[in-house]
C-alpha cells in the first residue's frame, strides 16, 4: 500500500502548473488517490455512452494501470460489447489511437457527444468487428481522461514515452474481462474467447510495439495475442524530430518536447528547438490536435512568432530547430524508449501486417525502417508490408484501413490473414495511380 501511494506522489509530482484554464472533463473522469491502489485490470468505475450503435453497446470504463517508471494510476477506456451474442465466446480487438493532444481533455473517449459522436465513429472497422463477434477495446493513453482530482486541469499525457504504453492494453482487456463477468444478460454469461489482435495508426503504432512484451507474461493462460497491424509505426524519435519541415510536425514536437522536458529534468530545450518555438509550445501543448479549432489556433500560435508555413503545402522548412544534429543529451533519451519490442524476438511467431505511405512527412519511410526490420524480427518473420508510394502520413492509412480491419477479423475468426496482393493502377491515370500499393514479405524489405 506505501509503495503504491510512494509512486501516486511522484505522479503527482510529474505534473505541471496550470497555464490556462481549460475545459472541465465530465465527473466521471475524476478519482481520488484513495482510489488508485488496487489489482492491475480491475476497474473503478463504468458508465454507458450516450452514443448509440445497432447491435451495440458502448461503455467508458476507469481502471487500474501503471505508467512510466511502474508507478500505478488509473486510465480509462472506451469498451464496446454486441448484442445478442452472449452463449458465444467473443475474441478481442483492440484499437491504438493516433495523435490527439496530451491533456485529459483531449481523450478520444470524451470526445462523444450523442449519435454518431467520435466515440463509436473514430475506431475503425467498428461495426464489422462487432457484427463478427468480438468486442473491441479502444484505450485512451495514459494521461488523457482519466485525471486525479487534486490535479484538475494539469494533467499532462506522457507522449512518447515508451514506458507509459507498457501494460495499457493488457490491464484495459483484463478490465473488459472483469466487466463481462459482472455483465450476464438473461442469465447467460458473456466470455472472451482468449485470443486478441492489436491494431493502430501513427501514435497507436508506437504503443502497440512498446505494449507488446507485456503480452509475453498475460495474466491469464487462455488468453492468446494472434497479431498485431500497425500503420506508420514510429521507432526512434532521435531520427524523426530532426526532420520534421510542416506545421503538424512542429505540433507533435511540441507534444515531445513538453512531455520529456518533465519525466527528464536536465534535458534543456533550447538545444533542440528554438527560442521562437519555446516561447508558444507549451500553449500549442495545450491544445487538442484531432479537435479541427484547435488545431486552427496551433497553427495561428506559430504563425505569431514567424513559424508558419512557407509554402501552400504547410511546409515550413524546418525554422523551429536549432540543429539537426541532435545533443547528446536529447539522443540518449529518445534512444531509451524505443519501443522495447524492436530489440526482441516474440516466444511465439505472430501474425503482423505493416503500412507506410513513401510521401509521409511525419514518419519518413526511411526511418520508419528501423521499425519494420523490428516488426519482422519480433514476429520472426511472419509479418507482410504493404507500402503506398505516393501516399502521405494519413492517406495511406486510409487506404490500407480496411486491410488493417480484414486482419483483425481474419485472426480472430479463424487465425490466418492473407496480405493485400499488389495493386497496380492504370498509368493513364494520375489519381489512381496515387493509389498505387506494393505488398512484400519481410524477406524483401526493400531497405537494405
């Protein structure tokens, strides 16, 4: 009990002071600290959203987790459940967000607001899934939702960081076990099956490979990963913030910057990032990317200190940077949290599916390498790429997301995935030919 309570204050500690006041999260949201010790994966609380899907339900869920460190905390979870499947064993899939913000606020599981909200419209293949039979589990990340009282307002999501992805999907599917177990309808109770498939885009590729030797020691013996599908999957930021030329690009690095300056005291700033730059990103920090508003005044924050964009592209040449060449410092930090699965084999071969857009300025295919030789080591082997050579970060994404949603159906209806074949469009035609998809297995990653 001392031990978790130890580990609650440094949390707390971690956090930073109010610079502006913001939005208020729903109550749900709030816990005490008198709250937080207890098992990995039970739950706190529940409640179902006001969004309605057919077939369907959804519920946000509080549950016990840990974040970077090991110190425990409290998360939440968006959770949706079919109907009328309950004599049927349901398998798992879990959905890794991309990019919206680091304050509570900007969690993916408050933005729903009534039907057709954000909540059942932003995971993909949503209706498929659960039509299929399985339920899917969309966590938000730690830090955003979830929010102890005593820091209203100040929580901070620990962006990047790969330490604070480690047990997140785990515990979030133990939380679905335990709300299942208390759910019987009809006297007839719903069980998970065992087997779960991860699948995310951009950030959600990051902690999906840094969650997944959490998956080697899984707390039940029934309970089986088939795969995991990751989009865009960033590895080593040290080769990605030196690169970054467009306004989302200076947006994420002051997501970066503003994390890591607080788990990492010493590290200084300005030898990454400019004076300019400094004197606006925490207020860009503020912010949420995925609400459109605010993601108009982030560009309005740089714009007021000379870094907008110099081209009608967004591209903004790379102004906010001090160097390319990073510090020592800095280098070393990015460097400890690559994603711990990069650097491993899996005990057992998995099933994994790769796509990467050769236009993404954000992640650029050539850094995005380190991740696919990552990917293709962990799943020894088993995993097939499908790059999009004219598609940028999101584009391809949205061409390859009903892949992303065939692979997560296909393992767990079955356990086999057959990868996209080549699409090879007519040449005459210059906005098919952006469409243009080569699919390879790990034998011919062509980034030798």
């Amino acid at each position: 009990m001392m031990r978790n309570v130890f580990f609650f204050m440094i949390f707390m500690a971690w956090l930073p002071p109010v610079l502006h006041a913001a939005s208020p999260l729903p109550e749900f949201y709030y816990y005490d600290a008198s709250e937080v010790p207890g098992p990995r994966g039970s739950i706190v609380r529940s409640e179902e959203v006001a969004a309605r899907l057919q077939g369907a339900k959804g519920y946000r869920v509080l549950y016990r987790t840990t974040t970077f460190g090991g110190a425990p905390i409290i998360a939440s979870t968006l959770l949706f459940i079919p109907e009328g499947q309950e004599a049927k064993p349901l398998g798992t899939a879990v959905w890794a967000h991309r990019t919206v913000g680091i304050r509570a606020r900007c969690a993916p599981s408050i933005l729903d607001d009534g039907p057709g909200s954000h909540a059942f419209s932003s995971v993909p293949g949503l209706p498929a899934l659960l039509q299929a039979g399985n339920i899917v589990v969309a966590p938000d990340y730690v830090g955003l939702g979830a929010t102890p009282s005593a820091a209203a307002g100040t929580t901070v999501h620990p962006y990047l960081l790969s330490s604070a992805y480690e047990n997140v999907f785990v515990d979030a599917i133990e939380a679905a076990k335990s709300f299942l177990a208390k759910s019987a309808s009809g006297g007839v109770l719903t069980t998970l099956s065992g087997d779960v498939v991860l699948y995310g885009h951009s950030e959600g590729s990051f902690a999906i490979l840094s969650a997944l030797p959490s998956f080697e020691r899984l707390p039940h013996p029934e309970w089986r990963l088939r795969g995991f599908a990751v989009s865009a999957p960033p590895s080593n930021l040290g080769s990605l913030l030196p690169l970054q030329r467009t306004m989302i690009g200076q947006i994420l690095t002051a997501y970066v910057t503003s994390s890591y300056a607080r788990v990492y005291p010493k590290l200084k700033p300005s030898e990454l990032v400019t004076p300019e730059f400094s004197q606006v990103a925490e207020r860009v920090a503020e912010l949420c990317i995925a609400l459109p508003d605010e993601r108009e005044r982030q560009d309005g924050l740089f714009e007021s200190v000379g870094l907008g964009p110099v081209t009608i592209d967004n591209v903004t040449e790379g102004r906010h940077l001090t160097t390319v060449a990073l510090s020592e410092e800095w280098r070393a930090v990015f460097d400890d949290n690559v994603p711990k699965s990069l650097d491993t084999t899996a005990t057992n071969a998995l099933e994994a599916y790769v796509s990467q857009g050769g236009a993404d300025t954000i992640v650029f295919p050539a850094s995005a390498k380190e991740a696919m030789f990552g990917v293709c080591s962990y799943a020894r082997n088993k995993a097939a790429i499908s790059l999009y050579p004219y598609r940028s970060h999101d584009n391809q994404f949205t061409e390859a997301k009903d892949d992303f949603v065939r692979f997560v159906a296909a393992l767990l209806a079955d356990g086999t995935f057959k990868p996209p074949s080549n699409y090879l469009p007519v040449l005459e035609n210059a906005e098919a030919v952006k469409k243009l998809r080569i699919t390879f297995p790990c034998s011919a990653l062509p980034f030798n």
